[in-house]
C-alpha cells in the first residue's frame, strides 16, 4: 500500500521532531522530509514532492500565509495542511482564504493529526472540529469582523505590534524597510480604527489572537 508522504515546515526542531515521530507511528503516512521556514521548503519542494505539506504559519521570514501563495503559485496542485499554535479562528479563515486544505492545532489529538492528513490528501477540506463549529456559528451570526479588511501583510504587522514589538523590530524580522512597516501601521490604524498600540493590543485580545 502507498503510504501518504508528508513534508513538516515548523522553524522549532523540537516540534518537528514530535510530529515526525507522532505522524511515523501510523501505517500509512511517512515523513518524506523537514523544513525550517518557507523559504526552505520552496527549494526542497521540487525535489521531495510530498503528497501534502504540513506547515505551521508563525515562522521568521515570509511566515506561513505567504508560503502558502508562493507554494501554490509556483505548485497549483500541492496539498497543504497548516498544523497552527493559534487556536482562533481568524487564522483559520485566512489560511483557507489563502489556499491551504485544512487546519489543526498543536494541541489537537494524535488522531485527528492523521485524519486532517488523510482527508486533505484526498482532496477534501478538513478543519479542527472546535474550529469548524466556532466558524460556523460566526457565519450563522452574520457578525463581520474588521480585522477582515487587513490584508495578509497588514495582518502579520498588526500581530507584531499588538504584541508589543516595535517598528524596527518588525522591520527586521520581515526583512522590511521601517518606512514600510510605518505605512503598513497607518493603514492598519485607520482600516480598525485605533490611534495607538494600545488599542491595537485591545483589538487582538478581543479576538483572541493574544492572550491578555
């Protein structure tokens, strides 16, 4: 039987190394290989071709969400399954918006791990239960959540900031210019509403994005 080949993308080796051994103790799947960050495993893809790429989204660099479009820009068909700390979900909708298969939490069983894997192998959309429920429940309310208007980059400078981290910092860490993050922080200002961090640290919070 041809087992499921994966690809773990997570910038701790520890964590890898835990799925790794979680994910081998199935019949039917085999980790092919690991990555460190997106832009590793965009050069590792063309030679591994893995049935279904697992990626966390919170890494240096690029950061998942703009893996996910570089890979399916590059590779149409490839299937992802973004295995997430965040336990919201607003990271949930944006990963889908951005063309991955599913979503789990590190937290989440070992089985429900295997199952996300084999459905979004075959082609099917698979989300965490809890996350399925608290998605549902949001559209049923028909409540809209500014923080949609941000977009992906808008988004990850917005987490940054309401965490605390400063311009500069941010700027390193994305490899941006300070001029960059600023405009991105006035747009991101003026798209919630907000005058200061503070209020952007409330935003997140409220959503559940941060932990008070």
């Amino acid at each position: 039987m041809k087992k499921i080949s994966v690809m773990l993308v997570d910038d701790h080796a520890v964590v890898r190394m835990g799925f790794k051994l979680l994910l081998q103790g199935s019949d039917d799947i085999e980790v092919l290989g690991e990555a460190q960050s997106g832009e590793d495993a965009l050069k590792q893809l063309q030679t591994l071709a893995p049935d279904v790429l697992i990626m966390d989204i919170s890494m240096p660099g690029m950061g998942g969400l703009e893996a996910i479009g570089r890979v399916l820009a590059k590779y149409p068909q490839q299937r992802i399954l973004v295995l997430s700390a965040h336990e919201d979900i607003m990271h949930a909708r944006r990963v889908l918006k951005a063309g991955a298969s599913g979503y789990v939490t590190k937290r989440s069983a070992a089985d429900v791990l295997m199952q996300a894997v084999r459905a979004v192998y075959k082609g099917q959309v698979y989300l965490e239960p809890e996350v399925a429920q608290a998605m549902a429940v949001e559209q049923v309310s028909g409540s809209k959540n500014p923080l949609d208007a941000l977009s992906e980059k808008e988004f990850k400078v917005f987490l940054e900031l309401a965490k605390g981290r400063s311009v500069q910092e941010i700027a390193d860490t994305m490899s941006l210019s300070p001029r960059t993050i600023g405009t991105h922080l006035y747009n991101i200002k003026q798209k919630l509403n907000a005058s200061n961090s503070a209020e952007l640290a409330i935003i997140a919070i409220r959503a559940g994005l941060i932990k008070p």
